[in-house]
C-alpha cells in the first residue's frame, strides 16, 4: 500500500515522540509501583480524561495514555498505534503510516475483522461493540451474534484480498501479521500469548479502540477473579488424586504430544498433570509398529486423553476414529478407554466446522477451566460447554444465527461459574 511521507511528517512523529517519552517512563514506574519505593510512587500521573485500562498478564502489548492519545505498543507487529480522540485537534491533522507507528481516529467509527485466521469475536459482543462491525472476511464463524449481524446484513462479506473495500473501514484487525495490507490494519494476536489469562486480556486492547475500558476492564476482571477461583479449587481437589493427561495430536500418520503453552497451562490450573515434558518431544509413527508400542507404553500410564487431531468434520469424530488411529480396541485396558475418559475441544461448532475454541475460548477461559476441572474429577452435575467425551458418544452442537438472544448493541455477560 503505497503512502507518502513528506518529511514535516516525518518530523511531527519525532515530535510527538519527544512528547510521548516522559508520559511514558513515568506510566512504565506507575505499573512497576508495587515494587519501588514510596518517593518513586508519589511522582504524578499523566492527566487523561477518560478511564484507563492497565494490562497485568498479557505480554504482547502495553497501553499509554495522553490527554487526548493513547499509544498501544503492540510486540505482535512490533508497531506502535497512535489513538487520537476524534474530538481531538490532532485527530484532524495527523496521519501516520509508517514501518514503526500508525494513526487511528477513535472511538472507531466502524471496522472489520479477518475471520478467516482465528478472530475471537467474543471478545467485540462482551464489549458490546457488535453493532460496529461492518466487515467480515468469512461468514464461517462460530459466534451465533455474528452470524446474526451478518444474516441481519448489519456485517457484510468482504474479500479479504479487496484491499480497496477494506481501507474503507477506520480499521481492519487482523491476526496473521504478514496480511497487513494498509494503514488502517492492526495487529490482533491474543494466540501469541502464553497462558489463557494473557489471552484473555486482549479485551483492554480492543476496548482502548471504542474507548470501552471501563467495560473491558470489568470483563477482564470478572473473568479472572471466577479462572482465579476455580484454580484455587482445583488445586484443593488434586491433593488427594492428580490425574495423568495426554493432550495428543495426530498429523500425517504420526502422534504428537501437543507443547502449545496456553493448554498446558489449562492443565495444571485443573489440578491435573501433563505427561512428562522429556517424552512429549518425541513422534511416533503409526505405521510403525516399534513406535505404536512405545507410543502405548506411555498411553498406560495416562488417565484421561485429550485428542485435538483436527478433523474436517468434526461431527464424524468418533471413539472408534481415535481408536483406529491409535491401533487399539474397544475392550482395551487402558484406564482412558476403560474409565471412558477420551475428550476433544470442538463441541461448540459454527459453519462448516468453525470451532469456538478459537474464539469465545479465548474470551472466556474460565469456562475451558471449569470444564477441565469436570473432566479431571468428574461430579457429573456439570454440562461441558468446549469438551465433549467421546468414550460417551457425547455429539457436537450447531451454533446458528437463530441461537442469537441478544440485542446487537446489548453487551454480553461473561458467565461467572459457581466457586466459593
Ligand atoms: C466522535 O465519536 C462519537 C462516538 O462515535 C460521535 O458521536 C461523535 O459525533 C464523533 N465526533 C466527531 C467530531 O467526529
Ligand atoms: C477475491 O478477489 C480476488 C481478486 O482480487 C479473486 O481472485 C477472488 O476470486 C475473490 N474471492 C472471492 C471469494 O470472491
Ligand atoms: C466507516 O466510518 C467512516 C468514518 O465515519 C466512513 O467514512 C466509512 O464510510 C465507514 N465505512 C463503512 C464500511 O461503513
Ligand atoms: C479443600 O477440601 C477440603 C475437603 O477435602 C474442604 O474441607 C476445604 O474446605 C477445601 N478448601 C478450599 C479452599 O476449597
Ligand atoms: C512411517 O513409517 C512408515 C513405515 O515404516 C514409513 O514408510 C513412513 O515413511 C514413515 N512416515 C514418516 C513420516 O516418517
Ligand atoms: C495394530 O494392531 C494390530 C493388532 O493388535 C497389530 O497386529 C498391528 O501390528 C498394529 N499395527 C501397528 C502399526 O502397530
Ligand atoms: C476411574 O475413575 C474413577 C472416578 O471417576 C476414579 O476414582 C478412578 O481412580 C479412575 N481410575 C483410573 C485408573 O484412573
Ligand atoms: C449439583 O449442582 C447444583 C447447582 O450447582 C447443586 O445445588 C447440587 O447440590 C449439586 N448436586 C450434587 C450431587 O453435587
């Protein structure tokens, strides 16, 4: 996308840089505040006028504020944003488009998101901010309120190579960073994170756009508080049995222990332990029968298996494809199989087999939480919402626009599960 740059341009960023860089290391010494002596503490805050949100757990990004600006540094696209306030003089006057710093006028009067990579759209209906999205690069979403905006037409279906179309939104976000197409992209990566919480906090980076940080941090805080909780529960419950996990993987005929940080993360948090960390670099082939012993030997020791193979249609996942996959039978007497405790992530399916997973999951990682901790210690007076056990035949469920309750402009509660 070609943009000029003359050099009073060039000079107004060196300016407002200038101007950023106090607002800046005294912001970085009020988030380090609990740790530095009270005469550090005392030094006196930015003025900004409106609510502020404050990153705690996500590393990919840190957000600024100036009276009228915000400036986000995003470490996904390594670029910083400049927000201006639309009621701001600057707002009127300033663009930047360059390798390192990129304007937008906010509140954002519209924008579009790229669902063809992994959106999380959960994230816009908590904020209430649903009525704004105007573009959608794919209608295989597995959101029932956005199908809903798009049947409704409020969304439409742009072609995500229409650079012209989506130039015309005041930003596109993305989150496979190599698509950056133009100066009103940004970078949206909460899978970049490392842990379900990190992930999560990406409601305050979307929220500085619509200027929804009071809402943002209320969700985030909501959701953490119940993840939090339900840890600490599980943490109790563990003390007597610390259930054995192999969260497995099949591609191109060989298994694979899965090392994604963010679900071994899960993992613990449940109370449970994944299989030990030396093993789960090997691979093991299938058509190798020396591999699929070994690959056994380990399965033994394994209480519960959480299978996240990919499948074109998940709804055709069944017990007996896992257990041809891993050569065994139904009368095995591997404690998974026996103990029907076999479990995959993609019960909450959107068209063509858009899983939720990669999306409301990462808004709320409390409820992948609460579902773990059922999974591991089972109570049965509790429904899944993300895991179905195939050792139970337990089938998939269809989201569709018709499954949409709320008004668009409504925000959407995050769900708080019981925990005491
Ligand atoms: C600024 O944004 C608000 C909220 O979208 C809108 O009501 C207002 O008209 C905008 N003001 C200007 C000067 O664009
Ligand atoms: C999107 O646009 C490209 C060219 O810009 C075209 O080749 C492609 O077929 C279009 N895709 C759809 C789904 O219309
Ligand atoms: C988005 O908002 C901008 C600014 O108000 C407007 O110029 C543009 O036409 C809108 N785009 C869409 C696709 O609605
Ligand atoms: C931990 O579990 C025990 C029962 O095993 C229970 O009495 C106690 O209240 C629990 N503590 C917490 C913090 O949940
Ligand atoms: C798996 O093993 C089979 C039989 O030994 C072999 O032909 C195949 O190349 C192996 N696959 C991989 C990916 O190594
Ligand atoms: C699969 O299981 C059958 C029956 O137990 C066995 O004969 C065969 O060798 C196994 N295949 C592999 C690749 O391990
Ligand atoms: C099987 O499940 C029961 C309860 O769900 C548990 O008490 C038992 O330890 C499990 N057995 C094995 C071998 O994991
Ligand atoms: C099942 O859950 C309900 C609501 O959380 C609770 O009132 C009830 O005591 C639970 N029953 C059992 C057997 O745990």
């Amino acid at each position: 996308m070609a943009v000029a740059h003359s050099c009073s341009c060039c000079l107004q960023v060196v300016l407002l840089w200038a101007a950023l860089w106090p607002a800046l290391s005294l912001w970085t010494v009020a988030l380090a505040a609990t740790a530095v002596p009270a005469k550090l503490k005392a030094a006196p805050a930015p003025v900004v006028a409106g609510p502020v949100s404050r990153v705690e757990d996500a590393r990919m990004f840190q957000i600024y504020y100036g009276r009228s600006f915000k400036v986000i540094k995003n470490s996904g696209d390594g670029k910083s944003y400049l927000l201006m306030q639309n009621t701001s003089k600057m707002a009127a006057k300033t663009k930047y488009c360059t390798g390192r710093i990129k304007s937008f006028v906010i509140p954002l009067a519209n924008f579009s998101v790229d669902t063809t990579a992994s959106p999380d759209l959960t994230c816009l209906q908590l904020l209430g901010v649903l009525e704004s999205l105007k573009g959608i690069t794919s209608n295989q979403v597995a959101s029932q309120c956005v199908l809903q905006s798009y049947t409704s037409g409020n969304t439409q279906l742009v072609n995500r190579t229409d650079a012209q179309t989506l130039s015309k939104f005041s930003a596109e976000f993305i989150s496979n960073i190599d698509e950056d197409k133009g100066c009103n992209f940004a970078a949206y990566v909460p899978l970049e994170e490392d842990t379900p919480l990190q992930r999560a906090e990406w409601i305050k980076y979307l929220g500085t756009f619509t200027n929804s940080e009071d809402r943002a941090n209320a969700v985030y805080d909501a959701i953490k508080r119940n993840y939090l909780c339900l840890s600490k529960a599980a943490a109790n419950l563990s003390t007597r049995f610390k259930p054995i996990v192999a969260w497995i993987e099949y591609t191109q005929g060989m298994w694979t222990f899965v090392k994604e940080s963010y679900a071994l993360q899960y993992v613990t948090d449940a109370g449970a332990e994944i299989v030990d960390a030396t093993i789960t670099n090997k691979r093991f082939n299938s058509s190798d029968s020396e591999d699929m012993d070994n690959f056994h030997a380990i399965l033994c020791t394994v209480d519960v298996v959480i299978d996240q193979t990919y499948a074109l249609e998940p709804a055709e996942y069944k017990l007996s494809t896992f257990l041809e996959n891993i050569n065994v039978s139904h009368d095995s007497c591997f404690s998974f199989v026996s103990n029907r405790s076999i479990w995959r992530f993609d019960k909450r399916i959107g068209a063509s087999g858009t899983l939720d997973w990669y999306d409301g999951a990462i808004s709320q990682p409390q409820l992948v939480l609460g579902d773990l901790i059922e999974v591991f210690f089972p109570t049965g007076n509790y429904t899944t919402i993300y895991f179905r056990n195939l050792a139970k035949e337990e089938g998939v469920t269809e989201i569709g626009p018709e499954m949409c309750t709320r008004s668009m402009s409504a925000p959407m509660e995050p769900i708080t599960l019981p925990c005491q």
